[in-house]
C-alpha cells in the first residue's frame, strides 16, 4: 500500500509540474486586431498594442516582440498558453495564432531567356534603364554585400522613393550597402525565442543582414546581379554572371536563420518591406498549406499586391508527389523548377566495360584511370545502401567506390560519409522516389550522380559480379543541351489543396543547376567539414527559380509601370510555352513522361513575349474579396486577410473558380455543367480583333461566346463566357484528371490559358 501511496503521489506531482510547465512556458504568438478599434488616445497602433498586450495579459512591455500596420493588422508577442487564450477573448481582437516555421525551398539562365545583353527587346526598349527605379526586396537568409553581383559601378542615386537603410550589426553596417544593395535589415525575435532564452538572451548565429548560410546571397544575386566577368564554380559554368534585372536595387530582409524561418519574423520582413517602398517581392520559402487567414506569406502578399508590389514565391521541393504545392494564394506568383540548356556530366565506367551517365560538379584530384572496387551495402540493419552517418564499415569500403542510394540525409553529406570512412569515390545513384532526375553538386570526393534506371543496372552488377571495379570520370560544363527545359522532379506539384479551383503552379522557370552569388562564410556543400570557400556557387530549388521570376517581374514593372501585380502575372502565364527546344511537349524529370499544367502550369515563361502579351487577365482587389467570401470563411476571417473593417461578403462569387485568373481549374464535382466569365483587357494596338482556339480532351465539351473579341481601343474590356460539360463516362473509368488549353489569337499575340479538369477532388 505505502508503494502505491508513493506512486500515486508521483503522479500527481509530475502532473503538477507539466502543469505548471505548460502555464509558464512562453511562445511567440501572432495577435490579430481590430484596427479600427485604436482607440484616439494611443498616438500609434504601436502604443495601442503595448497597452493592450500589457493590460489583458499582465505580460512585461518586451513581450512585444513586433507591432505590424502593413502586413498585417497586429503583433506578435511572447506569450503563455493562459495569456494568449485570455487575449483571445478580447473585443478588439480577431485571433490569436501560435507562430509557425517556414522552410527555404532549396551564368548561363539569362541567356536561356532570351535575355543576352546585345540582343531583344530588352535592350533596346528602355526597360534595362527604367528598371533603376525598380526595387526589390529578399526575404531570405541575408546577403554577402562583399560579392561583386552587388557593384554598384554606374548606378545613378537611390531612387527617392526608398524609405529603407542599410542596419548596423556586429558584423554589418550602413558602409556595407550601396546604389546597388540599398537596404539591409534582419528580423530574429521569432527565431530568438523559439531557441529558447526569450529575445534578451543572446543568439548563436550573430543578429545582423550577414548571410551565413548563402542561401540569401544567391537569391538576391539571382533577381538583380550586377554583371560579373569570369564567374565559376570552380571552375564549372564559367563565364558572365548576372541578374534577369541587372540595373534594378535590392534590398535584402534576413528571415531565416539556423532553424528556419518564423512566421513573426517573416512578417516583420513583409511589413518593413512594405513600409521601405519596394516594387516587388521576392520569397523563396514555404510551410505547411493552411487557410488564407492561418498563412503567415498569404496575409502578408495580400497587403503587398493591394498597395502595387508584386509578390514571387517558390512552389516548394516536394515534387514528384502530387499535391505538395506551398505557396498557392491566387495573389501570389507561384514558381515551379525547369531545367536549363547546360549540364555537367560525368561517368562511371565499370568492370564490364559499360559506361553509364550522370552528373557532378566535383573539382578536385579524381580518383585516377585504373579501375578500384565497387561496393554497394545492401544491409536493412545498417542502412549502409543510403550512407547515413555512422552507416558504413571501413573495412568495407576503404580505397572503393561506394554506391549510395538517394534519400533520407543530404546528397553531399552522403559523400562525406563515405569519405570519412575510407571510400576514394561515390556513386549517387536515385531511387523509385527521385526517379530520372539528376542534379549535380559540389562534392567533396569524386562522386557522379545517376537516375534511377541506371542506378539500378549498377547496383545488380556491384551485388552479382564476383569482384566489381568502377572509375569516375568528369565532364565539365556542356552547352545548349536537348531536351530542355525538362520540369525538375523536385518541383512541388498540383493540385491546389487549399482552393482546387485555382490551377497551381503559375509557371516555371529556371531553377536547376544555377550558378550565383554565394557567402564566403561557407563552403559550396553548406557542410561544416566543407573549409572550400568560393565567390560563386551552383544550386538547384524552386527557391532559384522564384528570383527569376521576380527580375522578370521587375523588368515588366519597368517597361510598364502602370501595370498592377495581377496583370504583370498575366502576361508572364499567358506568353509562357509548352514546348521544348526540340519543339516536343515539355517533360517531366522524374520519369521522362509528359508534364502537364498540375506539374508546369501555364509553361516556361517567355520574358520576350510577355513585354508585349496582347491581352491581360486584371483582378481587383474587390474580386479577391468576391473570391475570399466564396470559400465559406467567416466575416472576421475574411477582415483577417482584407485588413478592411467593412466586409460583409453581400458580394460572393457563387464558386471560387470565378476569380478573374489566367488558368482555369475545373472541378465537375457532382455537376456535369462548369461555366465562368472571363475578362480580357487589350494592352496591345487598337483596332485589334482575336479569334478563340480550344484544345480539351473527348471527355469534356467545350464551348466558348463569343467565338471572337473586337478591341477598338487600348484599355478597352471584353468579357466572354466558357462551358465546359462533362460527358458520361465510360463504368470503371479511372479518369481523374485531363488538361486543354483556351488561346485567344490573332497575327501578333497567342495568349494562352491552360485547362485542367477533376471529376473528383485527389
């Protein structure tokens, strides 16, 4: 009994104290007001918030970690489980949401445009000059301001416009920036109290702009690098590096830091950013799908896109699974990943005498022309065959080639691995999960990466043959490679899980194998083993593909600057191709077949084309309210987003595929009968008139009225209607999803929309 007493009385007493726990223990909660509710006696929304916070809560004043009026009506503070839910109960307050984690979406691409220095439209048209006034803000893990892709040499002044500066930190300060790099801040308070220690206590990584990670640098250099001569990889991709808009400023916002990037940081970034005066916004990171009001990057775009900025986000790297998109609000540019005409190739040559291809971005001593052994540890209880840390004997593999299959831990880290054990070399070889996708790297030991189909033909020939040899052999860079633009596998896939009715991805673009600005603070691998320290790197991601966009967006911003974000948006979808440099459909990479819009959305963006689409789909930020109190959201939800205290949702679209958007979306549902109206603005000449051409599959009917638009005057609307009818199809059909497109033409334009049709919903 005396033992059972104790036991009870230790239960209680542990209880007590997960209690006391979960009562004390603080986290940064983001807090939504009223806005309008500012009472006239607080002079700012910042006293407001103070006051409040402090009033219904009890919490001290530097549990105000931000006070946001751009991004986002609120604050963010640090918060209890007890204080936050006494918030909550508050009149003049909307939510109170627990901060959430974003993760980043991890010379040769202006030419691959069709943006070549001496040649286009580009060069000749004004834009290139016009885009000085354009600035652009990074969110991203900072900026290395020492690299060369952010001279300044024949910047004019800062645009007057600009309201940013340049922070001062340990290691980071105003003499840092310039014309070219006009602003620096960075925002940590999220990051600093989900480490733990709350916002006083002071951080591992130093709280400035730096970048420690590269990640930043290269984005940034991506969206408006100045020119850089003789820019490599060690060699690899050598030649000129730049910018999509070299002549633009940038201004980079730190949001990301060791552990990722938190909402309230992110936020903050938005705010600022707004506040600062940038034209357009650069996002190359994502997080969990929620809804529009619970999406930290949506609420934020959302202000941006009302007050003018164009906002570009990565798609994520989740691909080939269907349904992974990030990203995915109908006022964000969602990115996905192609591929360019250039790769590294390399080989490994076996015993048998068969040489089979792939890529790397090695650069040191290989490993010599004599063959050595070949060893694959196909071992269930040591995970030998994916090279973990710790995995591999070295009695095993010392002096070999190790087979490596793709997966679970990093693709450079598997090279140290084998490395650390003795191996002399590395064969990368994919899995069912990476398929036909390559993407090289810089590794730290001769290492050649393979596709799955040959992965498997080199893992048989390792476990069969007796005694298996291989030699590595490296390529260098390769040019004007067919097929391409091929859709990297990586790329985060349709269809959209939060509004089915808006077909995500927008487009694709260049994203694998890029080389840019890198952090001289770390190695090309981003390894800590990794002491190689270079101006320049190679690095694949939507997170690479997002800041091509976002220049493309900037030059269009330049070369017409009345443009809203929407219709900058519509010209880059609707100009976008389908069609390779081999005039073949576009592919996808993870298994040669072919892509369609829930892979690659509208196509490739054109950035030739789209400074002169013909005609553009506009969208009012009234129809993005239509479109908001459409998906059953509640009025407070709806001002979440809105930030505007007199929705009342009188004005609903009856089915959110309404929106006025450049991609169509069917969902047939238990309806057999889908129709939406369009309107089209004519941004070319007068007097232009377009005939309609519709391509859709057998299983759905397609009509459109009327047949053809009359445009007298530029500026001029027109409206037409499609039907799409679902015909009965065949008991036992597994049909799920099929595609078509809707072109408006004529002898100067072709714009384009792409279809996609579910009749059930994943």
């Amino acid at each position: 009994m005396a033992a059972m007493a104790s036991s009870s009385s230790n239960f209680f007493f542990i209880f007590f104290l997960v209690l006391c726990l979960k009562i004390t223990a603080k986290k940064t909660y983001i807090v939504q007001m009223k806005h309008q509710d500012k009472p006239l006696s607080f002079e700012t929304h910042r006293d407001w918030h103070s006051s409040s916070l402090q009033s219904l809560t009890d919490s001290p004043p530097e549990s105000l970690l931000y006070s946001y009026t751009e991004a986002f009506n609120g604050f963010a503070a640090s918060l209890n489980e007890e204080q936050a839910e006494s918030l909550s109960k508050s009149e003049s307050i909307l939510g109170v949401y627990e901060d959430t984690v974003y993760t980043l979406h991890t010379t040769r691409s202006p030419q691959f445009l069709g943006l070549d220095a001496d040649l286009g439209l580009w060069a000749t048209g004004g834009s290139t000059q016009a885009s000085e006034d354009v600035i652009i803000g990074v969110l991203d893990t900072g900026v290395w301001p020492e690299s060369k892709s952010f001279d300044d040499s024949g910047m004019p002044e800062i645009p007057s416009k600009w309201r940013g500066e340049c922070e001062s930190g340990p290691d980071f300060g105003p003499k840092f920036c310039n014309k070219k790099l006009i602003g620096a801040r960075s925002f940590s308070k999220g990051y600093r109290m989900a480490i733990g220690g709350g916002i006083n206590k002071k951080p591992k990584e130093i709280d400035s702009p730096r970048d420690k990670d590269g990640h930043g640098t290269h984005t940034a250099s991506t969206v408006a690098g100045s020119h850089v001569a003789n820019a490599s990889l060690l060699g690899y991709a050598s030649g000129i590096a730049r910018g999509m808009a070299t002549r633009a400023r940038v201004a980079a916002y730190k949001v990301c830091w060791e552990t990722g990037c938190f909402g309230s940081d992110i936020l903050a970034g938005m705010d600022r950013a707004i506040r600062d005066g940038v034209d357009v916004l650069s996002v190359s990171l994502g997080g969990r799908l929620a809804p529009y009001y619970r999406d930290t990057i949506a609420l934020g775009a959302f202000a941006a896109v009302e007050k003018g900025i164009f906002v570009s986000c990565s798609a994520g790297n989740s691909g080939p699974t269907k349904a992974t998109l990030a990203n995915v609000a109908p006022w964000i540019m969602t990115v996905g990943a192609g591929t360019l005409d250039r790769d590294f190739p390399a080989y490994a040559v076996l015993g048998n005498k068969i040489r089979y291809n792939g890529v790397s971005l090695y650069s040191g001593r290989g490993i010599g022309k004599k063959p050595v052994g070949l060893v694959y540890n196909k071992d269930n209880n040591t995970f030998g065959n994916l090279c973990l840390p710790g995995s591999l004997k070295p009695a095993s593999v010392r002096g070999k080639v190790v087979v490596c299959d793709r997966g679970t831990n990093a693709r450079v880290e598997k090279g140290g691995v084998v490395r650390d054990a003795g191996g002399v070399g590395m064969i990368l070889a994919n899995t069912a999960d990476s398929g036909e996708e390559l993407v090289a790297d810089s590794h730290l030991l001769p290492a050649v990466a393979v596709g799955r189909k040959t992965g498997d033909l080199i893992r048989k020939y390792a476990q069969s043959n007796p005694n298996p040899t291989a030699k590595l052999v490296f390529g260098g860079t390769v040019l004007n490679v067919r097929p391409s633009p091929v859709v990297a596998a990586f790329s985060s896939r349709g269809p959209n899980m939060v509004t089915p009715q808006i077909l995500k991805p927008d487009v694709i673009g260049p994203g694998v194998n890029i080389l840019a600005a890198w952090s001289e603070a770390i190695g090309p691998t981003g390894l800590v083993k990794d002491t190689r320290r270079t101006k320049f790197n190679i690095v694949s991601g939507t997170s690479m593909s997002c800041p091509h966009i976002s220049g493309l967006a900037a030059l269009l911003k330049a070369a017409h600057p009345n443009w809203s974000p929407s219709a900058i948006k519509s010209a880059l979808m609707t100009t976008a191709y389908t069609r390779d440099n081999t005039n073949s459909s576009l592919r996808d990479a993870a298994d040669g077949s072919l892509s369609n819009p829930w892979v690659h959305g509208a196509g490739h963006v054109d950035p030739q084309k789209a400074l002169s689409p013909g005609l553009i789909y506009d969208i009012t930020t009234k129809q993005y309210i239509s479109f908001l109190c459409s998906l059953g959201y509640t009025i407070d939800q709806v001002k979440t987003i809105v930030k505007r205290p007199n929705i009342t949702c009188s004005k609903r679209f009856k089915d959110p595929g309404e929106l006025n958007y450049p991609s169509f979306s069917v969902l047939f549902g238990d309806k057999r009968v889908v129709r939406y109206t369009r309107e089209l603005t004519n941004v070319g000449p007068a007097q232009s008139i377009y005939k309609v051409a519709v391509d859709g599959p057998s299983s759905v009917g397609i009509s459109v009225r009327p047949r053809a638009l009359v445009f007298r005057h530029v500026g001029e609307k027109k409206r037409y209607t499609v039907s799409f009818v679902a015909k009965r199809k065949r008991r036992g059909s597994t049909v799920r999803s099929e595609y078509g497109s809707i072109v408006w033409g004529n002898a100067q334009h072709q714009v384009k929309s792409p279809l996609s049709f579910s009749w059930t919903f994943l």
